[in-house]
C-alpha cells in the first residue's frame, strides 16, 4: 500500500522534528527529578506510617500502594503536563508555521489529517518515555518488597494518558489558530486556568455547573487516582482531546478564507457538543480499587439495587464543610453507580458554614424517596443505607461477623487489609537526581552532535 510508506516517513519526520526540540529535552530532564521527589517522599511518609525505626504503625486500611505511592509519584506527571509538556506539542506547529514548512508540506501527497495523526503520535510516544522515571519507581517499589495491584496500575496510567491527549490537543488547536507560539502558549496556560476557576466555583453548588466542572482535566485525573474507571469521564476526554486535533486541521489548510474557517470551527464545535452530551450519559463505572473503596459491601449493593425510584437529596453542608467530602465521595458518589437517578440539592448559603442562621438547617441531609422523607446529620454509611432501606421499605441485609458488614459496623478484613512497608528509598535519589539527568544530558548533546 502506497499509504504506509508515506506516513512512516510522515512518523519519522516528526520524531526527527520532537527530539531536535529542547523543550522535549528539558521536560525529560526535569521530569526525572520530579518524580524523584514524589516517589521519595512518598516511601517516607509511607514507611513512617509503617512503623519503621521501631514508631506505631497507623491503621492498616490507610496504607495503600494507590494512594501511598503511586498517586504521588505520578502526580509530577501531572505537573509537567500542565506547565512543560503544552510547550512541547505548541513548537511542532508553532516552528513549521514560521519558517514555512508547513506551505511546503502541504503540497505533499499526504493529507492534513495524516500529518497532524503523525504529529499526535510522535507526542505520545514522547510521553511514554517520559515515563520511564514513573516506570522505575514501580520496579524500586517491587524491590523493596511493595505489593502493586495491576488493575489500579493501569486504571491510573489511563487517566494520566487521557490527560496527555486531551493537553495535545488543546496545544495544537491553538498553535494553529494563534500567530505565534508566544500567543499559543498563554492561550493553552488560559484554559488550564479556566478550569482551575470552574473547579473551585462549581465546589458544592450541585446542578449543571458540577456536572460541568466533574469533566476538567484536574477532576477527571483524581476520578482514576480514586481507583475509578468511568465510561464517562473515558468518553468525554478523549473526545476533545481529538476535537482539538480536528479545529487545528480546519485552521491549518490553506486556501480557506476566515469566513469559511470560523463556519467549519463553528460546525466542530456543535458536533463536539452534541458528542460530549451523548459521552456524559455514560453510566459505564467501574471500581477497580483493590479494597473496592469506591464500592458499597456486596449484600448492601444488591439491596439498593431493588430501588427504582430516583433519589433526590438536599444537602445543608458548605463546600469547605469535611463532611459534605465524606457525604460526596462515600456515600452519594457510590449511589450515583447503582441507583437509577440521583439528584442532588447543596442548599447552604454560605461557603464556609460559619455563618449560617440558627433555622437554616445547617448540617441536616434530607433524603426524598418514593414519596417518603428523611432526614439524617450522619455522613456514616450504615446510618446513610439504613435510612434508604426505610424509605424504599426494602428490607437491609443480613449484617453479621459473615456478612457484608459487622455488627460494629466495620467492613470484613478483606476490604480493610492493607500493605504497610516499612523500607527506605534506597538507591532512589542516585537514580533520580545523579543518573537520570546525566543520561539525559548525555543522550541530548549526542544526538544534537549528530544531527549538527
């Protein structure tokens, strides 16, 4: 096939042009640094926890690999996603718009859309090695004797590589629209902030503007980093991450007056609009935690699964209140996979709580069922449950020593276990701050020697 040969070459040609960038240089220094710190600090704090050096040990459920060590480590990845890696994808359009390669290769026999797939490939390839440091903390962590669990692994390697499709395309879509790298870079830096903004005034407000704010790249990334798999959140990123792919292939053909660009851009983005709807009513979610924290106990499920009436709640917490986390992550959030329908109501007046009248009904939880209502201050998961077991008058499971819940009300030991690990990072920080940077330092005046 005629096809293949040209967009191999098309492949090359863009490793050529991502490793003759020093911003890629940089980021491959500076990531393994990064991740050093994180996966250092990490065992530390995780060792302490442990009991190393002869201290107490903490409970055991709140030593877990996911949270102990690899959200941590890979959390520098997030960071150079967001303030190094845009630079990176912004040059490999940015460059060839100002020197006038891009006119040239326009005139080749190869299409828009395969140049800009090449380019989407040599990026993510790029990432994958960038990686490697993230790689090597994994292989230190079996060493020491850690316990990984392959489901959260790859669920977390997920959310970080949708997150670096979704940061291409943005890069790109304004390297194509903006003049000038400088110009693409404050607009990309512009929509990460935005997104910041819509995290924080979405905090507790409930509605279409949560819905909204639960698709940004920050809090799409902590739903993997929860040991969630979300069709949603899956479906939703990836498509503006192409979408942003597609708006630069409309800007980047020649020929086209701005009329007829800004009409293509509009019909792009109605068609994305009408695609992330459809995306978002995904109700697809998977709980591949190795402690099923996402998940009620397997009797309980099954019980609420005989609710078909949708519920709705009003809550009368702050969103700087704990307990409304505590209500969100633990309970409602677990509803929302089982339940038909819930909708929620945050009717607290003020951000902090402090300040909320003696008859507004601050800290109750009111809960709509099937006609019936309740109303609870608990944030416990028992107390929650048996709550909408009355209301749905759906008898409660069995909960004994046998059951899915004791009569403590703690969870059986196969959901609480943990991995303590009471180890030093031993060998980390030679790894990370002496021979990564040298091998990279290395490898760049090589290959620029070479190239030269």
């Amino acid at each position: 096939m005629p096809g293949v040969p040209r967009f191999a070459w098309l492949l090359s040609k863009e490793f050529r042009e991502l490793l003759a960038s020093r911003a890629f240089w940089l980021l491959l220094l500076m990531i393994g640094p990064l991740a050093g710190h994180g996966f250092i600090t990490a065992v530390d704090i995780y060792a302490e926890a442990s009991g190393i050096h002869g201290g107490p040990a903490a409970l055991s459920q709140g030593l877990s690999p996911l949270d102990g060590m690899l959200v941590p480590t890979f959390g520098a990845y997030d960071l150079a996603v967001t303030l190094l890696f845009p630079f990176v994808a912004i040059r490999l359009i940015s460059a060839e718009k100002a020197s006038g390669a891009w006119k040239l290769m326009l005139q080749s026999p190869a299409s828009v859309a395969a140049m800009l797939a090449a380019k989407c490939i040599a990026l993510l390839a790029g990432w994958l090695l960038a990686w490697t440091p993230g790689f090597a903390a994994l292989v230190l962590w079996k060493l020491y004797g850690g316990s990984l669990y392959a489901p959260e692994v790859l669920n977390l390697l997920l959310g970080h590589l949708l997150r670096v499709v979704l940061s291409a395309g943005v890069a790109v879509a304004a390297a194509a629209i903006a003049t000038g790298a400088a110009s693409a870079a404050i607009a990309t830096l512009g929509f990460i902030v935005g997104t910041w903004a819509l995290d924080f005034i979405a905090a507790g407000r409930g509605g279409w503007l949560q819905k909204l704010a639960s698709y940004t790249p920050a809090s799409g990334l902590r739903i993997f980093e929860q040991g969630l798999l979300r069709g949603s959140t899956v479906a939703v990123t990836l498509t503006l991450g192409i979408a942003g792919f597609a708006l630069a292939g409309i800007w980047l053909t020649e020929g086209r007056r701005l009329s007829t660009r800004l009409v293509r851009s509009a019909g792009l983005a109605l068609l994305l609009a009408l695609t992330l709807w459809g995306g978002s009513l995904l109700r697809g979610t998977w709980d591949v935690s190795e402690n099923r924290r996402n998940s009620f106990p397997v009797a309980d499920e099954a019980a609420l699964r005989q609710i078909r009436q949708p519920l709705a709640v009003t809550v009368f917490l702050s969103p700087e209140d704990p307990r409304l986390m505590d209500l969100d992550r633990n309970i409602l959030g677990k509803l929302s996979r089982i339940l038909p329908a819930v909708n929620v109501t945050y009717a607290a007046h003020t951000r902090s709580g402090l300040f909320e009248a003696a008859g507004d009904h601050y800290g109750e939880v009111w809960y709509h069922l099937a006609g019936r209502q309740a109303m609870s201050r608990s944030t416990t998961e028992p107390i929650v449950l048996d709550t909408l077991y009355q209301l749905a008058r759906v008898p409660p499971p069995v909960r004994a020593e046998t059951g899915s819940v004791t009569a403590a009300g703690e969870f059986p030991a196969w959901r609480t276990a943990g991995h303590p690990l009471a180890v030093e990072p031993r060998g980390a920080a030679w790894l990370y701050y002496a021979l990564w940077p040298l091998a990279v330092v290395a490898a760049g005046w090589m290959y620029f020697r070479i190239r030269s």
